[in-house]
C-alpha cells in the first residue's frame, strides 16, 4: 500500500486496533450483531484515511480475521 504511506497505514492500524478491541465481547465471534458492528467501524476508519475503496472488503475480513485469533487474549487481559 505505497499509496497511503507508512505513516497513514501506521494511524490506521493504530485506530483499527482501538476501536475491536474496544468492541470486542467474550462471545462476540459467535453473535452476528456484534460482528456486523465491528465491519462498519473498520470499514468507516479505512475510508476515513483514504483506503482504497476496492481494497477495503478484503481489509476488513483481514482484520476480523486477525481481531478473532487475538480476542481471546484481549479478552482475558
């Protein structure tokens, strides 16, 4: 993602980290509310900071994908 530089990528994966693990509940992979929340608040911060708008489903899966193998220690922290 050359085109949003690094220091843009480095405040989006700040903020995206924020914000799941501020949402993110003990049994929010199993409840689709829960989910379909977090997509629009990943999806509303990619297109807050310029992300490409072809990229940005991708991205979001991508990050749910990572926030549910992490959640279980945020979860317990």
């Amino acid at each position: 993602m050359k085109v949003l530089g690094e220091p843009t990528l480095r405040a989006i994966a700040r903020e995206l980290v924020e914000t799941v693990r501020n949402n993110v509940t003990i049994d929010w992979t199993l409840r689709e509310n829960v989910r379909a929340q977090l997509r629009v608040l990943v999806k509303r911060i990619l297109r807050k900071h310029g992300y490409p708008p072809d990229k940005r489903e991708k991205a979001t899966q991508t990050v749910l994908e990572q926030a549910a193998l992490l959640s279980s220690e945020w979860a317990a922290a």
